[in-house]
C-alpha cells in the first residue's frame, strides 16, 4: 500500500486516490491539423521509465482535486507531491 501526500490534505492511503497517467504532457495546440498517427501517439504513447516518474493522481475520496506526484517505478518510492500547476521537482 502507498501512503501518498496529498498537497491539500496531508498524508493518506492510496485507497483514496485514482491514479492519471504521466504528468506534464501538453495538449497539442491544433489537435484538428494532426495526422491520426499523430493523435494515437499523444493519446496512447507514454514513458515507461525504470526509476522517477512525474504522475498525475486525484484524491477522489478527498478534496477531489488533481496534483502531481514524484514517484520511482523501481522501488514506489514517493519523494514529492506538488500542485498540478507547479513545476516538476528535480529527482533525488
């Protein structure tokens, strides 16, 4: 079981949270000028690292409100939450 930070609420199980996929990922500016390749690469196309990864979680039995977290994929470690408009943290 993750103990993850939420920014708003503290400390909590993951229980509470529903998980977003990877973080930091710009909507295209033109989605309508993409080819269909294109579009399945931004819709489908994620990082898969073995290590830290910046992903975006919901405290849906919470304060239900988006945010960022700094998790390595290797070990679960979490070594940072941050609101989803904050910049990503540099990995330890």
């Amino acid at each position: 079981m993750l103990l993850i930070e939420c920014p708003w609420c503290g400390g909590r199980d993951e229980t509470e949270f529903g998980y977003g996929g990877q973080a930091h990922l710009s909507y295209p500016d033109d989605p309508h000028e993409l080819s269909d390749e294109r579009w399945a690469e931004y819709l489908f196309m994620r990082d898969n690292p073995r290590g830290p990864f910046a992903e975006r979680w919901v405290h849906s039995a919470g304060c239900r409100r988006w945010f960022n977290v700094l998790r390595d994929t290797a070990t679960n470690e979490i070594t940072a939450s941050y609101p989803i408009d904050a910049r990503e943290p540099v990995a330890r």
